[in-house]
C-alpha cells in the first residue's frame, strides 16, 4: 500500500478547478489510491507565504498553482525546474524532504494538446499569443525550445509585460538562434489582424472567455480566421468558449482548454509520482 500523500490546487478564484477529477484519475491509473488532491483557496500574498511553508513542513506534499499566484510562488522555490528557470513562474510545486522544486508544466501542456488533436507541432511555426500571464510565458518558452519560427505576443503595459520582455531576453542569451519574439499593444487591432492572417496558430492565455466572462472574446468579433489557422485556447470553463465557437464558424481546427489542462497534468502528475530530476 502507497504512502497517502496530499496535493492540492491554489489559486483565486479556484473553485471551479477540474484539476481534483484529473488528479484523481491520473493517480488511480499509475496504482496510487491513497494519494488525496483537493481544491484551496489562497487570497493574499500572506496566505500563500503561509501555505508554501507548510509544504515545505511536510503539511503538504506539493501543490499546482493558478492565477494570480505563479510568478510570486517561483520566488519562493528553492530549484526551478526546466521551464520554470525560463519563465520565473511555476504552476507546480513538489517537496523533496525540505526543499521546495518548482516547474511550469504549462507550455509543455499546451504543445501536447496541439500536436495531439491537430498532429501539427510548433517547430517552423509561426504563433500568435494572446496575454502574457505566467501560463502565456510558461507556452512562450515551450514554443522557442521547440523551435518555432516565429512568436508575436499581444498584451498589456504592467508587470506581466515587463515579465515577458525579461523571458524574451532569457531566451535570446538560452539560444541565439531562437525564434523571432515580437511584443505589441494589446489594443493595436491592425497588427493584431495582420498577425493572426499570417499565422499558423492562435493561442488565448487572456481570462476573457472565462466564467463568469464567458460572453466576451479576446479578440475583436470583425477579425476574420483563414481556415488553416490553429485556434488553441488556455481557457476550460466553460468546455467551450466564444473564441473556440468563432474559430469553428470559420473551420479553423481547435484545441480546447481542457486538453491543454490534461495535458499538463499528465506532466506535473510525473513530478508528483517522483518520476522527474529532482527524485
């Protein structure tokens, strides 16, 4: 009999997170039963100090983390991970006795899901990336180790802004020869439409399509998709969101947010299991 061991999702808002169901099938799969994985809410920047210290102190054998918390957990890991070292934003944590080992699974989650729903993969791409939140750089850096061709990003002035100018400059040191990674205004429609026309593949990582925003697009409703465009959104409740429907009304192929969500799962589930570098 297995060790319990017990994981949990943080983040805020949390409650809708379908990340116990999956947690709980990919455990019971891989002949771990007594492994639990629950849903807790963390508000405030004290808060998640506090509950990082208590995985730290066994009270907790790792966690994954949501918005709005994933740049400021990275800061508290004592090892980043992989892609985590590229983007300074981690969406799992895991304990190896003491120390804290942080990894973002989400870029690699994302790619996952693409090349298996649509089998056409990043390497010589051209990608269009909406926001630039930790799960949008988490995707960036996945896509330029994958060897994309080209990554235009559009999102907003502030700290996540800052953040992505500081990944892209990371990346350029990890590899000179990455892709070209170009970064416009959110509300630069003209380049927006003229991006996405020359694209291969369009990926949401804004909130907007999310409960309880679920009538809104990311994007202007008058931007009109080439049917070969790769529509991708990060966004998994509801199952399917405006911006999948419009992609479908032009017969672009999708990838909805749940599979980037399994996808990463199967991912952070391999950490967990000890299955990873850090074992």
């Amino acid at each position: 009999m297995n060790k319990n061991k017990k994981f949990c999702v943080i983040g805020t808002p949390v409650a809708h997170s379908k990340s116990p169901e999956l947690y709980r099938r990919i455990f019971d799969e891989r002949g771990y039963p007594d492994y639990t994985y629950t849903i807790n809410e963390i508000k405030t920047e004290e808060e998640l100090g506090r509950f990082l210290e208590d995985v730290r102190n066994g009270v907790w054998d790792g966690c994954n983390v949501t918005m709005p918390w994933k740049t400021l957990a990275a800061e508290r890991m004592d090892i980043l991970l992989d892609n985590a070292s590229l983007t300074q934003s981690v969406n799992t944590v895991v304990r190896r006795g003491s120390i804290l080992y942080g990894d973002s699974t989400d870029g690699g989650g994302m790619c996952d899901a693409i090349i298996s729903d649509t089998k056409v993969g990043p390497e010589g791409k051209s990608v269009v990336i909406l926001g630039c939140g930790g799960a949008a750089r988490s995707i960036i850096a996945e896509l330029a180790i994958r060897r994309a061709r080209k990554i235009d990003i559009f999102c907003r002035e502030g700290r996540n802004r800052t953040l992505t100018e500081e990944l892209i400059e990371r990346i350029k040191k990890f590899d000179k020869d990455s892709a070209e990674i170009s970064i416009y205004e959110n509300d630069d429609i003209d380049a927006l439409s003229r991006m996405i026309n020359e694209a291969d593949i369009l990926i949401n990582c804004t909130p907007l399509g999310m409960i309880p925003h679920e009538n809104e697009l990311p994007i202007p409703d008058s931007i009109i998709f080439n049917e070969d465009l790769i529509v991708a959104d990060s966004i998994y409740n509801p199952d399917e969101t405006l911006l999948i429907k419009k992609a479908r009304t032009h017969n672009c192929r999708t990838v909805k947010g749940i599979r980037m969500l399994e996808m990463q799962a199967q991912r952070a589930a391999m950490l967990y299991l000890k299955k990873c570098c850090c074992e």
